[in-house]
C-alpha cells in the first residue's frame, strides 16, 4: 500500500484514514491511535500529525499504548513542564 504511513507497517491503512482515526470522537480509539503514533512514528514525524495540546488533552488514555517509549516521552514532558513551555499538570 503506496499511501500507507511507514511506522504502520502491519496495518492496511491509509495516511487519510490514520488521520481520521487520530481525531476519531470515541476517546478509546482515538488514543489508541494516538499512542500506536508516538510510539512507533519518528519523533520530528509526530508533529505532523498530532499536536502538542492534542497529547497533553489525551495523555491519561493514550499513555498505556506506549510501551518502552512512555518513559521517553514523559521526560520530554516533564523537561517541557521545567521550563514552562507547557503547563504543569
């Protein structure tokens, strides 16, 4: 599949239709998706997808779909909270 973003590799699914899935009005699937991207996508990549505010308003749900990659995100959090780039939970 020509169209399908790389880091879903074992999924037939096209970039339009992982897009939707990203923004789906069910918060479970949504997150899921959500996770399977910051998880598996290139971290310069996530941004074209999902914004910053759209992690932080999900984090609670999405983060059980990170796998190894929670803690590094957390860190990435936790330094942007340090320096007031984000707002402290």
């Amino acid at each position: 599949m020509a169209d399908r973003p790389y880091f879903l590799w074992d999924v037939d699914i096209t970039d339009a239709e992982f897009r939707a899935r990203l923004k789906h009005p069910d918060p479970a699937i949504r997150a899921q998706w959500q996770g399977r991207l910051l998880a598996q996508a290139r971290y310069r990549e996530v941004w074209d997808y999902i914004s910053v505010a759209e992690i932080l308003a999900n984090w609670d749900a999405i983060q059980r779909h990170l796998g190894r990659s929670r803690r590094s995100w957390e860190n990435l959090f936790d330094a942007w909270r340090a320096h007031g780039l984000i707002p402290a939970r």
